[in-house]
C-alpha cells in the first residue's frame, strides 16, 4: 500500500510539473543592447546603453547628431556610494540602484558636449555633438 502511494505522488508531481512548464511563457531576449552599444528604433530616440562600474561610464563619450533625442539606459553594476547617483546634464540628481537599467532623456547639443557625473563628481562622461559631415 505504502509503495502504492509513493508512486502516485511521483506520478502526479511529475505531470504536474509538466502542466505548470506548459503555461510558462516563453522567455523573452534582453532588450538592452550590450555595454557600450546603442540600438535606434523606428519610432524613437536612439538608445544608448552606459555601465556605471568601478572604472567609471563606459562608454564615457557618446557622441551623436545635434539636436538627436536620445535615451540614455543606466545600469550600476558596481556597489558604490559614489555610482549610486547619476547626476544628469541639467543638473539633476537620479538614484541608480545596483542592476537595474534607469532611463535618462537627453538632446544632443547643437555643438560641444553635455557632460554627467556621478553623485560625487568624481566620475565623468558626456554627450558630444558630432559635425556634419
């Protein structure tokens, strides 16, 4: 009898297990391009992704067309005080929790650049204005 009800469970949990894996949906890909890269989409601003790590921004220049929008994808992956804040080219202070991406909106200045900082001001990157060419 014992041995009777052992393999009922095993039946049941197996095949349960087989239901549940059925209604999981399947996984999606990342949208975020990889560190450093950027990826423009059709209907928006170009998306450019920037590691917050132990050396700094990466990429710490990212230049673009004057006046493009884009969207600047902040991941910290870095367990710092100083990255934990990103201070943006208005002037803004925004948190950027530990692997998580935070979104920043930015223009591409008509000319030079527009700089970022960490919240201590000891890491730097910026949005450079590129010449048409």
């Amino acid at each position: 009898m014992l041995r009777a009800c052992l393999a009922l469970c095993a039946v049941l949990s197996v095949s349960a297990c087989k239901k549940d894996d059925a209604k999981s949906p399947p996984a999606t890909p990342s949208t975020f391009a990889p560190s450093g890269g950027s990826a423009a989409t059709p209907d928006g601003p170009r998306r450019v992704t920037v590691e917050a790590s132990k050396e700094g921004y990466a990429p710490d220049q990212i230049p673009g067309k004057p006046g493009e929008k884009l969207v600047l994808v902040f991941t910290r992956t870095a367990d710092s005080s100083c990255l934990a804040q990103l201070k943006t080219p208005d002037g803004k202070l925004v948190d950027l929790p530990l692997n998580k991406p935070v979104e920043v909106a930015v223009t591409v200045p008509q000319s030079g650049q527009l700089g970022f900082a960490c919240g201590m001001d000891m890491f730097h990157g910026a949005i450079v204005a590129q010449p048409a060419g």
